[in-house]
C-alpha cells in the first residue's frame, strides 16, 4: 500500500458512498479537510447524512459522475460492469478499492485497535468507542453502524487510539495495520468467497499475526481457538463466559433490554455495570470491549461507566416505534447465527408474539444456509419474508423466498415491501413485537409500519 497515495489529492469520489463501509471514511476524509462527492443507487437517511456535511450525491451510477476526481474508491460490491467504475478506470485518476484505504487510514494511530468476528463486530466497536470517548480519548474510529455518541460512523480524532471495524470478507481486514486485534467469533458465512471454514480459519489467524502488539480473543470459541493454535510473539488475552478466561463476567440480572453483570479479571473482581442492550451476547461483546479499552490504558471505572451509557447502535436491535401497544424495531442481522442470538434475546422479554420480518442478504448466503435460516425463523412466533436482495451477486442459484418461506414455520411471504406494510399493518396485535431484520433496506418496513399504525383506527 502507498502511503502517499493521499498526498496532493484534491477530489476523491466514493462509488457507492452511502454504504456501511463507505460512510464511515467519508466522515474520516471529510474531516480531514479533503473534497468529497459521491453517488449510489438508493436513496437513504445515511445518503441525506452525507449531504448534511456538504457533500454532493449522485443518485443512479452514470460515467460523468467521477467528474474530475483524482481518486476513486469502490467497493468489492461494485461489479466490474459498473459505468463509473469503468470510466474511473479510463480516466487516468487513480483508482483504490475501499479495504486499501482503510488499511492506509489505520497506519495513521500506533494503537489501532480492529475489532474481527463473524458476529458482534459493529456492537463491540461502537461499545469500544464509547468507553474510549467517555474515558477523554479524542479517538479515531470506523464503525459500520451510526453510533449516536459521534454523530455518525467514522471520525479522525488527534490521539494514538483508533478502533476500526474489521470485515472478513473477502479479507478486507488482512489490509489492515491492527496494534490490538480482537477476534469475536468465527462462523461459517461469506463461504462464497471462503469456500471451506478452513481458509475462514486461515484468514483470521493471519489477522491475529498481524497484529502489533496484543491479540485479545474468545476463549470459549471453538474456532477461534482452533485457528488461533501456537500463535505467540505478542500478548494474549482472553474473554469468555468461563472463568478460566482472562475476563469473564457474571450476570447479576436482566430488566426488560438491560442487563447488570460484573467482570472479573484473572478471578478477581474488575468492576460491576450494566448494559442496555438486549441480549446474552451482549454482555460477552462488552467484556470485550472493556478488555480492549483496559489494554490501551482506560481505568476499570471508567470503562464500567462508558459502557453504562451504550444504549446500541442503529440497527442493532433499534427501538424504532410503540404505537397502540405494537412495539416495532430494527436489527440489522443477516447471518443464522445473528438471527438466533436476537430472536432469543427478544422472545426473553415478556412480548406477547414476535413477528419476524426478514429480508434474506444475497443469493449464496441463502442458498447455503436455507436450513439454518429456517430454523433460525422459527424461534418467533411468526416470520414474514421479503424476496432476496441480491446486492453483488447474480442468481445463479434459482434460490427465492419461496424456497424458505416453505421450510419455515408459520411463515408469510410478502414479496415487495408494500405488500409486507399491508400484510402487517391488518395482522399486529396489543403486546406484539415485530422486529425487522437484515442488512439490506429492510428497516424502510420498520418506519413505514409504524406510520402506518399511526393513520389506522385500531388493531385486533
């Protein structure tokens, strides 16, 4: 990577700019003083948060939008027939796809932290930043969700510190410069790209290589462990549901979305909080973050009253309305196991029904879990289904909703978002919960139900 790539660079153009990977650097770059535009095919709150910093955005993908940029960044999203993406490369500008930028953004801090794992990942940065902040770090941070406490997803910051989001796939994060890298989880998904858990395996143990200093990691992670085997040269720290790890927490209580547990390091007490986040796996991304914050100097205390105050990230189990008994929320799960883990935290929270509305995330990912997601589905009381989003890829599958709307219990297929308003808006009931999942634009049914609750007269 070219360290120098940014010098004397005057417009940057980002194919592509509203998406979670691309936002965050373009607050990064924006605050560095660079000129930005930026286009994408959707329109989106994060678009208009693009646009509130003054930044100009194309809607629809056309050649001319490059404009006279002397760089363009891309995402692995981006296919190879994209018209901007084909005259970026005819310009004679230069041309970087978005994980080369990232990894040049993180040799910026000496204490880069780069948070790794199948699941988790976003939460436990966001909970990362907040302590950090709330300690008086003015930290550099990537985050593939909006964390309120910064206004957005990414910032520069003038400390040493940066925590940054670390996607596997298609090894994003083995461009990374991790000082302290922290790895979650690992579970099959993006096999796509993977095609076995072997090379998933092999890529989170060059991550953890690469770090400078320290590798924090679940010890209760068959996986991890697994891919992690041998690896010395730095420090090792472990976290994990028993005491045998390095941090460890036990549970005191939970209170409707709260959970009090306290954290103990190397058998003795560390410190006692809470969280307002719903879900077990939630409290174990928070002994995580605690132990990354502890490592690059946040006092116990402190760490105990950052994460006290993290109320989520947007589209992490996102409360978005209450209306006439009817709670709606949002969460951006996508993978079976992220499904699992919210439709377990939610069914513990004394609703009536769950109604789980669920738009599947590509082709592959669907195709190859089609058994998982349904079993997943069936923890609520009821699914609806939206059709695939396709995204990067093409359906070389011949997989629909269809296909898992068959296997899943008590479950509604409502191909297009106007029919899934419709379809819900005449079934809800006082005490249900429908929670909106997936990584697409699923939550436009979140906020267009609850408007649609508001003009109704009432429900069953």
């Amino acid at each position: 990577m070219n360290k120098d790539i940014l010098s004397g660079k005057k417009h940057i153009h980002f194919i592509g700019i509203g998406g979670s990977g691309m936002y965050p650097l373009a607050q990064i770059l924006h605050q560095k003083g660079f000129y930005l535009t930026g286009s994408d095919n959707n329109e989106t709150e994060t678009l208009q948060a693009v646009r509130d910093m003054g930044i100009p955005v194309y809607i629809g993908q056309r050649a001319e939008n490059i404009g006279d940029a002397d760089l363009i960044v891309y995402t692995a999203a981006i296919m190879a027939d994209n018209p901007e993406l084909i005259a970026a490369r005819a310009s004679g500008a230069e041309v970087l796809e978005r994980k080369e930028l990232l990894g040049l953004v993180t040799t910026w801090y000496d204490n880069a932290i780069c948070v790794a794992g199948t699941h988790g990942k976003t939460t436990t940065t966001a909970m990362t930043a907040q302590i950090l902040c709330e300690a008086g770090e003015d930290i550099g941070c990537f985050i593939g969700g909006k964390l309120p406490l910064i206004g957005g997803s990414g910032r520069v910051g003038s400390s040493d510190i940066m925590v940054c989001e670390s996607c596997e796939f298609v090894d994003t994060f083995l461009k990374l410069s991790p000082d302290i890298a922290v790895i979650l989880n690992i579970d099959a998904d993006h096999l796509d790209y993977f095609k076995t858990m072997e090379n998933m395996k092999k890529s989170f143990r060059k991550f953890a290589e690469n770090a400078s200093k320290c590798v924090i990691y679940n010890g209760g992670d068959k996986n991890t462990l697994e891919a992690l085997e041998g690896i010395s040269g730095k420090d090792l720290i472990t976290f994990g549901w028993e005491s045998s790890n390095d941090y460890y927490p036990v549970i005191l209580y939970h209170k409707g979305l709260s959970t009090r547990f306290e954290v103990y390091f190397r058998g003795k007490k560390l410190l006692e909080t809470q969280i307002h986040v719903a879900g077990r796996h939630n409290v174990l991304n928070a002994v995580a973050a605690i132990a990354a914050a502890e490592y690059v100097g946040v006092k116990a205390e402190k760490a105990a009253e950052g994460i006290s105050h993290f109320n989520g990230v947007i589209r992490r189990f996102e409360k978005i309305a209450e209306i006439n008994g009817v709670t709606i929320a949002d969460d951006y799960a996508h993978h079976p196991a992220e499904l699992n883990a919210t439709l377990t935290a939610a069914k513990e929270l004394g609703f009536k029904r769950i109604i789980a509305v669920h738009q599947p995330f590509t082709y592959s990912r669907t195709y190859r879990l089609l058994d998982d997601f349904a079993k997943a589905l069936s923890i609520a009381d009821e699914a609806v289904l939206t059709e695939i989003m396709g995204s990067r890829e093409k359906n070389i599958y011949n997989i629909h909703s269809s296909d898992l709307a068959a296997i899943t219990p008590n479950c509604t297929l409502t191909p297009t978002f106007d029919e899934c308003v419709d379809y819900l808006a005449g079934h809800v009931c006082d005490g249900d919960l429908v929670i909106t999942l997936g990584c697409g634009d699923i939550y436009k049914v979140a906020k267009r139900l609850a408007k649609a609750l508001e003009k109704k007269n009432g429900i069953c």
